[in-house]
C-alpha cells in the first residue's frame, strides 16, 4: 500500500451492480503502485481505466469518454493542471468531473487548481474512504447535472421545433425591452439573430411607435403580458399588420429576466375589417343619398301636382322607375348598365312597337345609368301623356351614337299632338337639363314641325367613387360641430347663394327651397372645374358644397371658398367622415334633409361669424 493512502476500514459492500453498468473512471497516475492500488480500491465500485501521464490520459478520452478524471498533479509529459485546462477547453470535455490528487497542502495550490475549473483538490495523504466517498458524490453531481442538461436540452428541442412550426414570429426582449435578444421572422420581418438596441426603428412603423412604447411601459409597470395590434415593416418593404403579445419571465424574487413574445400576422384580417367597414359606409352613403334622392323626388312631385291623385301617380311612377334601375343595376353588382336594357326597362309599359331603338352597345356607370333612366323615365311619361305616345299613330325613335368618349343620345317624337312654342317648362324638362349638366353634359329641347326633340350629350368617362382614405378617415378624432337653432335666422331674402351638387334631383329641390325663401341662387353646379370658376367669378353669401363631385374631391373648392372668405357647408350623404381632411370640423348638412334644415342651416350659414367656421389648415 503506497504511504499516501492511510488504511480505513471501508464501509459494508452494498450490492454491487453488473460490471457493464458501472461508472468509468479513468485513473492517470506516473507511480505505478498508487496505480495499482487505486485501481484495486475504485475497481470494487466502478469501471477503472489507469494510465501513466496525462499524455496517455488524452489519448483514453479521445477513443472514449470517461464518467469521471482522478489524476496526479505532478507527472512527467503533461502534468495535471495542464491536462485539466485542456480539458475545460475542449466542449466535449467542458463538463467532465475532474479530481487532482497532490502532494501539495497549501491554500493557495488549491485555489489555482478549483480555479482552473477542478471539481475537487485532494491532498495526500487520504484514506481510501475520503477517496470514495468524493468520486461517489462528483459521480452523483455530474449525474444530476447530466439529467439537468437533458432536460434543458430538450427543453430547447421542444423550444425549437415550435419555433420552427408555428408561423408566428418568435422574439425575446430584455426584461426593459431596451434589446432585442433575438427574433426569428418568418420571412414576414428581418431575423435578429444577434442582440439588437435598434429594434424600433427596424420594425415598428414610425406612427405607431408612441403607442408600442406606452404599452409596453404598461407592461413593464404592471409585471403583466404586453399585448399590442399594429404596423411593421416587412421584409419587401411594405407595412403589414401584426398582433404581438409578450409574457415576462420572473426569477425566484418574482423580477422580470426576460420576455418571451410572438407576434401573429393579421393583415388579412385587418384588410377585411377594413373592406367591411368602407362597405358599410358605402352602403350608408347610397341609403342616404337615395332617401335624399326621393325625398326630393316627392317635393318636386308635390309642388307641381294638382291635387292627391296626380300626386300618386306621377311620385309612384318615379319611384318605380328608381326601384326598377335598382334591381337592374343589382344584376352587374352595381357595376354597370347597358343604355338599351335602360331604354327597354324604363319604357317597359308603354307600347314596345311605337317605340324604335337604335344605337351601339353602351355600358354607364351606375350614376350615370340612374340619371339616364330618369330622363327616360320623364321622357317617356311625357309623351304618354302630352307627346306622340298619347295618340295611336304616334311614334318615338331613341337613337345615339359615341364620339370621342361622348354618348350623344336623340328623342325624337313624331305623330304627336303639335306642339306649341314655347315649350312649357315642367318637372321633367328641369330634370333632363339639369341631369346633363351635373353630368358635365348638355340638353337642348325643341319643337319641331313633326313632334318633340331632344338632344342630350354626356360624357362616358369612367366613374369614380370617394377615394378610401377620404371615405374611411376616422371621425374620432373631431367630434361634430353642433347646429345651433338659428333663433332669429337672418333673413334670407336677397341673399346670394351659389349650390354645387352633382344629384340633379337633390340640386333642384335645394334650388327649390331657397328660391321660396328668397335667394338668389346660382347653379346647381356638378363639377369641379365649374364650381372653381364660379367661386373665382362670382360673389356669394354663401355655398352649400357636396363633399364629393362625381367621385372628385372638393378639397380645392373649399380652399378657394376659404381664401375668398366664402362661409359654406358641406352638403353629404357619407356623413363627417368624407370631408376633405383639412375642413374635418367643418359645417355639414347630412342627406337627407328637410326644408327646415336647409333654410336653417343657410340662415345659419350667413348669420354666423366667420373666423373658424370651416378651415383647420389651408392645403391649397
């Protein structure tokens, strides 16, 4: 027995385990009796490879791993210490249980060598039970550890493969959200694949950074998940939108170490709530309007009819024609109409053989289309009643032609009663004329030797609708201005009133109102370029504007207003969201509307003071 060992009894031999499930310890000793006996006590419990240097000991641990090192510190080749620091080195060996057994007693000899990343420092002499019982406890450890590790390691395995199936981005933050850990992007965003100080700029779009940032500190104060919808900018450039939660992961002291998030793409959803919402502000619009549009259609069906009866006949009449174009116009979606399905419709109870069509295939635009059966409609009626339809041999030849981009449309009645000039001017001839110029056209009526003719011209260019960021601004952020009770109104009498309005039936009813309060009017007007050339021409009290001309912004016509120092208000069926942006907490008049809302909102209109009325900011 080498003097380095002191005898001890050693404890009873529990039942010892088969030989191949042993432990391997590999033993690197230059004494070859310290060898033998070490490997004679450490043999009864554990598997036991010697060597004789630390040279041989490498060798050993490259061809097979052992569970545990016990090795001298002095021997010649590689000594111990230096062994030891390959080892801590090398990765595969990093974690390998290291015991140095020295000669060496002093402090300092075995504050280097735990230092140097030894699990323990023996020093001789010892006894065989201090030997045991210290490979048994570092077998232990590193076989809990090893445990531990497994469960880390699949742990990240598990980590890693949701990682890798979800289709979420998946990023951690510091516990202040001051870095950006890492995030893994999808192919949606950019990876971070190395800590990130600048992740703000990089990803979230610059309007929505204040609100990130306010949730976020929220998050932080509260110790609670962060959860936030916006915009980031994605890989190609563009903005997508994503909803983004993050949970806080504590320490023992329940402080936050990190956050764990993802964030899921919702842009899809987001443009679908978008489409819904622009719908159902589309379909409001076109409620709106067409009450607005009947409403005028019975007042102008009122004031002209002699008594109940006629009333009844000539409002059903036109109603049916609206709701006949309606359904017509259904069938394309509200796309589109062809004129002879308009024709045919609209003169569908009158006698197909007295009436000739003739003319190429013309598709209008849904405005357009309902203006058209309109005029039809009236055209038709008229010559029931008055024109060439009212007699058995009468006759009427509906004809037109396209030259460039213009439908140039002809009713020509003949075999009528004669007519008289001049013409008398009724609802219908009102209508038609006032219909071709919100159009941009033109009519002309006359009275011929064989019967009526009218010529009308309309221009077939495409139609447009409110742009949507004009049609979807959110009216959250200016709250309506109220309509104070104009009590005492100004008297309107007189005054001068200039009405832009693309509805021709809605035009003639404002004409009407304020005509029979007094006013002056000028128009009805239904295009931009007209209106800006009135406003720069003419003096006006004031001017009741549609916010939107035939799908045209009015943005321009309301900053020339503002300059000329012109009160108006916007006339619409959208509602205060459809203003141009700058005039958002302007004056408005919502469609439908009554007489006494309209002579009230003029009186108001010329009675009111001026500064502050309708401009926020000036964009022209």
């Amino acid at each position: 027995m080498p003097d380095e060992i002191i005898e001890v009894a050693l404890p009873v031999e529990q039942a010892a385990a088969p030989q191949a499930q042993r432990p391997l310890v590999l033993l690197a000793d230059d004494n070859a009796d310290m060898r033998e006996y070490l490997t004679r006590i450490l043999g009864e419990h554990y598997r036991v490879h010697a060597v004789p240097d630390g040279e041989a000991a490498l060798e050993a641990i490259s061809r097979k791993l052992p569970d545990l090192l016990l090795s001298d510190v002095m021997m010649p080749r590689i000594g111990g210490m230096e062994l030891l620091m390959r080892l801590r080195a090398d990765p595969r060996t990093r974690s390998l249980p290291v015991i140095l057994l020295s000669a060496r007693a002093g402090e300092q000899t075995k504050v280097e060598a735990l230092g140097a990343g030894a699990d323990d420092y023996i020093v001789k002499p010892f006894t065989a039970r201090e030997l045991l019982a210290r490979v048994d406890a570092h077998l232990k450890i590193a076989s809990v550890r090893g445990e531990v590790m497994e469960s880390l390691r699949q742990s990240e395995e598990r980590y890693r493969a949701f990682v890798t199936a979800t289709s979420d981005i998946v990023y951690r933050m510091s516990p202040d959200w001051s870095e950006m850990r890492n995030l893994q992007g999808k192919d949606s965003v950019r990876d971070t694949e190395s800590p990130s100080k600048t992740w703000l700029e990089t990803y979230i779009h610059p309007d929505d950074q204040p609100q990130v940032l306010s949730a976020i500190d929220e998050a932080i104060r509260t110790k609670t998940p962060f959860e936030f919808e916006h915009q980031v900018k994605q890989i190609d450039g563009t903005l997508g939108w994503v909803h983004s939660r993050a949970v806080p992961v504590f320490d023992e002291d329940g402080e936050i170490v990190e956050w764990f998030g993802s964030a899921r793409d919702v842009s899809e959803r987001r443009r679908h709530d978008e489409t819904q919402r622009l719908l159902v502000s589309e379909l409001s619009h076109r409620v709106k309007n067409m009450l607005a549009v009947v409403q005028a259609i019975a007042q102008q069906t009122l004031r002209r009819a002699k008594d109940p009866a006629e009333f009844a006949v000539s409002f059903g009449g036109r109603i049916q024609s609206l709701s006949s174009m309606h359904g017509l116009l259904s069938q394309s979606g509200w796309q589109h109409a062809d004129l002879l399905d308009i024709l045919r419709d609209q003169l569908a109870a009158h006698d197909a053989s007295r009436v000739v069509a003739s003319g190429p295939p013309v598709r209008l635009g849904p405005q357009v289309a309902l203006h058209v059966a309109l005029m039809l409609h009236e055209l038709g009626t008229n010559s029931v009643k008055y024109g060439a339809l009212s007699k058995p041999e009468g006759t009427v030849y509906v004809g037109w032609a396209v030259n460039d981009d213009k439908l140039r449309l002809e009713w020509r009645e003949r075999g009528g009663p004669p007519v008289k000039s001049p013409l008398k001017r009724g609802f219908g001839t009102n209508l038609i004329e006032q219909t071709a110029k919100s159009e941009g056209g033109s009519s002309h009526v006359s009275a011929e030797a064989e019967g009526l003719r009218w010529e009308i011209t309309l221009p077939l260019s495409a139609e447009k609708s409110i742009a949507p960021e004009e049609r979807g601004r959110s009216t959250s952020s200016s709250s309506p201005r109220s309509m104070r009770q104009a009590a005492p109104a100004e008297p309107l009498k007189g005054k001068r009133f200039l009405i832009v309005e693309d509805e021709p039936l809605i035009a003639l009813d404002i004409v009407a109102g304020l005509e029979g309060a007094g006013v002056n009017v000028e128009g009805p007007i239904g295009s931009v370029k007209d209106a800006l050339r009135a406003v720069e021409e003419g003096s006006f009290d004031g001017v009741l504007l549609d916010a939107n001309l035939r799908g045209e912004p009015v943005d321009e016509i309301a900053a020339a207003l503002t300059r000329r120092n012109v009160p108006f208000v916007f006339v619409t069926g959208y509602g205060r969201q459809a203003l141009p942006e700058s005039f958002a907490r302007s004056m408005v008049l919502t469609k439908p509307f009554t007489q006494e809302q309209l002579l009230q909102t003029a009186s108001q209109l010329v009675g009111s003071e001026r500064s502050g009325l309708y401009l926020l900011k000036d964009r022209g």
